[in-house]
C-alpha cells in the first residue's frame, strides 16, 4: 500500500504536494472501497436475519436484471450462456468498487458529499427491494443497515485520514508530527479492521444464510413414492457412443436458465400450490397431497427457446411429478380460461396454453428428476414441465400459484419481453461432432454424430450433407417416446480441402426442418446447424 505515513522526513515543497496529493487519493479511494466493503457484507448478515433475496447485492442484481433491455440480456445469454449470473455478479462487484472509489474521494473534499453518495447506494437497495417481485416489507432492512454501516465507516475513516492531514498542515508546532503520525497510524489499523469487519460480515453473513435458509437439508430427508406409472424401460441404442450429447443428462449438467440471481429456498413443508382464477372450485395443494397423487414418470427433453442453433440449451431427464392435467380437471378450469399463469416464489411468470397442457400429452407437476427429489436450482420442491413447449411458456420452477385466465387477460414475464406468447418446440438439429475446424486426414472416416428433437412430434430423419453434395441420411438412435431428443449419426469419407458440413431434420409427421437461419428472439432460432472441416 503506498500510503505514506512517516513523519520524519522533511521533503522540498513541490515534493510534498505531489507525493501527499497522491497518498490523499489512495486514501480516499482506500476509504471508499472498505466503507462499501463493510456495507456489503453487513448487508449479507443483515440479510440472514431477513431472507437471502434481501441482501443488497442480490436484490440490486435482481433489480439490473429487470431494467437491463431484453436485447442486452440476451447479449448476456449469447455471451455467457448458463453464467450468466456470475457474469451479472461480476459486473455489479466491479461497478460498486469503481462508485466506492469515486465516493471515497469525494468524501475527502467533502465528506457530506461521500455520505449522501452511499446514501444513494443504500436508497437504491431499498428501491431495489421494494420493486422485486414477491418482495416482503423486511427486505429494506438489510439495505438500510448497510448503508449505515457504511457510512459510519466512510466518516470514520475520513475523520482519521484528514485529521493526520490537518496536523502535517502545522510542520512547526511540535505537537503535531506526533498527532499525525497517530492518526495516520490509526487510519491503517481502522482500515484493516474494517476489511476484517467486511470479511467476517460478508462470509459469516452467507454462511448463515445457507444454515437458516437452504432447503438442501430438507430435501435430502425426502423419499420419493414410487410412480404408479413408471417411465419405459430405455430401449437398446438410445446411445450410440458415437460422440453426440448423452441420452440422458445428468441433473449436474442439465442446462440451467431462470432470473433467480438467488435460487428460491423452499420448505416443502410449508410450500403449498394454489388452483385458481376462472376455475369451479379453488385448490389448495401441500407437497404432501402431490406425493400422495398417482406420480407418473417420463423421459423428457426440455429445450429454451434462447438456444441458438447448435448451443447446449437443452437437455433430457427423467422427470416424475403428478398429472397437471388431472389437477386442473378437478378444480374445473373454464372453457374461456386459454391461458394457466403460473407464478413461481420468486414472483416469475410463465403463461401456457390450458389446451395444450390438457391435450393429453403428459404435462407434470414435476417433483423428481433423475430418480432424486428436484434440485434446489432446478426447481425444488415442485415445478411444471410440459413436453413440446419451451421452458419460458411452461416449465415454471419453485410454482406456487396457477391461475386460469385468458392471454387478452394477462401477459406473462417473457412476453412483456417481447417473445411470442405460445411457443411450441421447433423441429431441430445439432451436429456434436466432429468439432467445428477440425482437421483430418484425406481418406479418413469422419464420423459426425449430433442430436435432433421436436417434442410431442418426434423426429423421423436426420441428414447431412458435405459442401454441395448430396443430402446422406443418418443412422437414427431408439427413443422411448417422441418426447426426448434422438441421437444421429452417419460418416463420411474425407477428401482434401476444406469443408462444409450441415444437418437437417424431418419429423413424424414428414415436414422438413425450417432452413432459413433467425435468432432465437422472438420465437426460437431456425437454420440448419452448419461446421467447418478440413481435411489434409
Ligand atoms: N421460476 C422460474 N421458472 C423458470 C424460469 C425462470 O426464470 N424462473 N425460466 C424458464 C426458462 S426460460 C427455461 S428454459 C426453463 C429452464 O429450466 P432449467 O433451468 O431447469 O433447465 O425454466 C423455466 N422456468
Ligand atoms: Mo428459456
């Protein structure tokens, strides 16, 4: 640390303002960062007294997230795919630390002006919390508290740092090289108690977080029943080792996309899911009631609609869960009801087509996935899948309210956003291997392997085809039902030169996948995957 604090030396004047104006700056800068430091992580501990969703930086994130423009975030998704909360995070950090150093120096010209400029901090964490969806009046708390913990130590500080500056202002009384030297040397223990402060706070406060509110504990105490109607045994060749994605994915690698920058921890002993809107009756479910219902069990590819041809937004698992249909068949959803919203603990809305949910297709009330109860950041304790629908118009994880309604009625979260408001699933195709720009050798077996899904539909062939040449079909893996993705595979023999590959599909009902190339904004992405090969 370059703060000079030795008293001692009498330097020439131009000397002494250069070098004092700089360690003033670090200072400052020093004093703003640890100020902010000790707000976050008394925010943190703050917030383990509230709930987690209440920590500042979580409900600023929350709050970015919503006034971030859906062409950014897309951007976002684009550019860091499922990190994209770390990224998010990252950024918030980096933005705070860079205002922090502004309003340090700021607070040592005038430390009314780095008091109000962490008081617009704290006001906006407030607002942050008073805006998010499903917030509770205790959320302010943690924003407030730190805020004034901050402020405390910005002054604090301050007060130290200029007081040394005020006594190396008087080089000839004799009392004040040592009144200096004091209050510099009690500015750097100060700061470095602060940063143990802000450490200590920060963990400690995360640590107790998770000890008061995970649900992780809760989950692992529950046996799943047994389905009364199990998923199909997987038949033969699902895989066929030829370098596609797995036929199943594991609950580790299943994609992950949700707006939770903190993942809703939920006591299934208190969650409770309520039917309601244009329905007869209204009810009221426990996760109890949910177990007690006959579960069925499916091999189910679930795909978002922000996949980009050829990404890895998609996934298959074996998801158990009650039937939705039938749930909703005994509260008497109205026939005007065309749309089931669906609210999730973190207020996020999804709407879904009521006929297509009850069209018979085997749409869940999902609470298992992969044999184990769902995971927390997958939607614990219970969540909706629908085959054939993308996860924004169906899929909503942490559900705890369904409300039949009309689409005139009522616009869900994405597609306030812009995305279309039904939005079954797009017949398509991914090349897995080889990998783009691979390089082989002339006479060479290329093997290219990939995946290729249209939910409810299921998909009948897969293609590929080498620069100009002839369309070759693939080899098609089995499938338990049409409501998982197929693998694919066919080889080629390589000849010199590089190379263009592409893959379409053709689904059960005989139509060719779509090959005019679009992103996924509004409605899911088209074109055919295509790589680049070269053989030498
Ligand atoms: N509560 C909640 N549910 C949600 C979302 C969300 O942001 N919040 N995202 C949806 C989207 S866009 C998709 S693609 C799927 C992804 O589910 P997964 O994360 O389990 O793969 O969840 C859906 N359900
Ligand atoms: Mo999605």
């Amino acid at each position: 640390m370059a703060i000079e604090f030795s008293a001692g030396t009498q330097l020439n004047a131009d000397h002494v303002s250069v070098e004092s104006r700089r360690s003033r700056a670090t200072a400052g800068a020093l004093a703003g960062l640890l100020a902010a430091a000790v707000a976050v992580g008394i925010g943190e501990l703050a917030a383990a007294f509230v709930r987690p969703e209440a920590s500042p930086i979580i409900a600023v994130g929350n709050r970015v997230i919503l006034l971030t423009p859906e062409a950014v975030r897309r951007w976002a998704i684009r550019q860091f795919g499922t990190d994209d909360k770390s990224a998010l995070l990252t950024g918030i950090y980096i933005g705070i630390a860079l205002l922090a150093i502004v309003i340090g120096l700021l607070a040592l010209r005038r430390l009314a002006l780095g008091l109000a400029g962490l008081a617009v901090f704290g006001a906006f964490g407030v607002y942050s919390a008073l805006t998010a969806h499903a917030h509770q009046a205790t959320d302010v708390v943690p924003s407030i508290v730190a805020a004034a913990g901050g402020m405390a130590s910005l002054w604090w500080l301050t007060r130290h740092w200029s007081e040394g500056e005020a006594a190396a202002g008087r080089p000839t009384e004799p009392a004040a090289a040592s009144e200096r030297v004091t209050d510099r040397r009690q500015f750097l223990i100060g700061s470095a108690s602060m940063a143990g402060v802000a450490a200590a706070t920060g963990f400690g406060g995360r640590a107790l977080q998770h000890e008061r509110f995970d649900a992780s504990a809760a989950r692992a105490a529950i046996a799943l029943p047994a389905p009364s109607s199990p998923a199909p045994a997987l038949p033969a060749g699902v895989d066929l080792g030829k370098g596609a994605a797995p036929f199943v994915t594991s609950n580790k690698d299943f994609y992950r996309i949700d707006t939770a920058l903190s993942v809703p921890q939920i006591d299934p002993n208190t969650w409770r899911l309520r039917i309601h809107g244009l329905v007869d009756r209204q009810i009221t479910l426990s996760y109890k009631d949910i177990l007690a219902r006959p579960l069925i069990e499916r091999w189910i590819t679930l795909a978002c609609v922000s996949n980009e041809v050829g990404g890895q937004l998609i996934s298959n698992a074996r998801f158990l869960g009650a039937a939705l249909a039938d749930v909703l068949r005994e509260a008497g959803v109205h026939a005007n009801a065309d749309q089931l919203v669906m609210t999730s603990a973190d207020g996020m809305t999804i709407g879904a087509p009521t006929a297509v949910v009850m069209d018979g297709r085997d749409s869940l009330l999902a609470v298992g996935m992969n044999g184990v109860p769902l995971p927390v950041e997958h939607g614990f304790p219970v969540r909706v899948v629908v085959p054939g629908l993308y996860g924004y118009v169906s899929a909503c994880k942490w559900v705890v309210d369904i409300r039949a309604t009309t689409f005139a009625d009522f616009g869900a979260y994405w597609v306030q956003q812009g995305w279309v408001q039904q939005a079954p699933v797009v017949l398509s195709s991914r090349i897995d291997r080889p990998s783009s720009n691979q390089v082989f050798a002339v006479g060479e077996t290329v093997v290219f392997a990939g995946v290729a899904w249209e939910q409810e539909v299921g998909v009948d062939k897969v293609e590929i085809q080498i620069d100009d040449g002839p369309w070759v079909e693939a080899r098609l893996a089995s499938v338990p039902s049409i409501d998982t993705w197929r693998q694919w595979v066919a080889t080629w023999t390589a000849t010199a030169g590089s190379h263009t590959a592409r893959v379409r599909a053709t689904d059960a009902k005989g139509r060719l996948q779509i090959s005019k190339a679009a992103p996924p904004y509004p409605g899911a992405a088209t074109g055919y995957n295509i790589i680049q090969i070269s053989a030498r």
